[in-house]
C-alpha cells in the first residue's frame, strides 16, 4: 500500500551575472536584483546548484490537519487581539502586522530536524494549516517581495479578514487573493 509523503529538497544556488553599472555597489544592486526576478546567468557553464538535502517524512492524518489549522487560528486572533491592546495603534495598524508560515511555526513551537542534529521551524505544517484556513475565508493572506538581504522572492503572509479590514496605507492597493 503507498503512503503520502511531504518531501523537502534544500539546495543551494549560484549564478554569474554580467552588468554594466556606474560602480560596484550599483553592480551588485543589479545582479541582486537580476537574481530576485529569476534571471538566469550570463556565465554558460559557471553557475551551479548543489543539492544539500533532501527530507521525506509520511503525511500527516486528515484530522491533525484540522487540529492545525483550528489551533493556527485561534492563536492569529489571539495574537492579532494581542497586537491591538499592547502596542498597537488601531488607527494605523501595519502589514508587518501580518505574519509568516515560518513565524506561525516558531511561535507554536512546531520544529522538524534540520542539519547537523538541531531543529528549524516546520513550515510546511503551518503553510498547510493557514491555507486551509484562506481556502475556508477564515484568513485572507497576500504577498510582497522579501525585505531582508539575500532573500529572494515573494513571501506569503497572512492575516484575519476583520484585521486586514483594519491595515491602511502599508498594503496600498493590495487585494484578497482568492485560493
């Protein structure tokens, strides 16, 4: 009989770009940026990507799913009720507000083994948890491009529909996306 499986690659990438720039710092501007868009590189031949690891472990049960995703959204109202009357501002309430799978994870202590014998935040079981929840209208989420130098990409986030109502200015335009 098979199994369902959640499978994890880990691998590490470089690329070789060639651009024209006033100085080095503009230089690495546009490469990082080449490189945050998916561009592939200029160098044939010179770029590389190692596999560092690769993780299976067998699915979880259909009712730890919804263990999850109720457990997940009591502690996002929780902490977003939290937010409000401890430092808040509920005139002005931020995106940043909105939290991540990762974060999710770290802070409900949900940890799978990573390299060298320590623990790192299971974010697949927590992206799991929130999608189920945007996919029943409990959480809305959104994306915008990573902030932090060296990441790459969009990152989702998430948030309850009657806290989104609140945010302002900081998701300037942005819409609920539909799953």
């Amino acid at each position: 009989m098979t199994k369902e499986y959640e499978v994890e690659v880990v691998y590490r990438q470089r690329v070789i770009y060639r651009v024209q720039a006033d100085d080095r710092e503009e230089a690495e501007r546009e490469a990082a940026d080449r490189w945050l868009d998916g561009s592939p590189s200029d160098a044939a031949g010179h770029d590389w990507s190692e596999l560092e690891s690769v993780r299976a472990a067998e699915a979880p049960a259909p009712l730890r799913r919804e263990q999850d995703a109720e457990l997940v959204l009591r502690f996002l109202r929780e902490r977003e009720r939290l937010i409000l009357r401890l430092g808040g501002d509920l005139y002005s309430p931020s995106a940043n507000d909105a939290i991540s799978a990762e974060q999710v994870a770290s802070d409900l202590g949900w940890n799978r083994p990573g390299s060298g014998g320590s623990f790192v935040p299971d974010r697949v079981r927590a992206t799991e948890a929130l999608e189920r929840l945007c996919r029943a209208h409990a959480l809305v989420c959104f994306e915008r491009r990573r902030a932090r130098s060296g990441e790459r990409g969009e990152i989702r986030l998430y948030c309850t529909p009657e806290y989104l109502d609140l945010l302002t200015s900081d998701l300037g335009g942005l819409e609920r996306q539909a799953v």
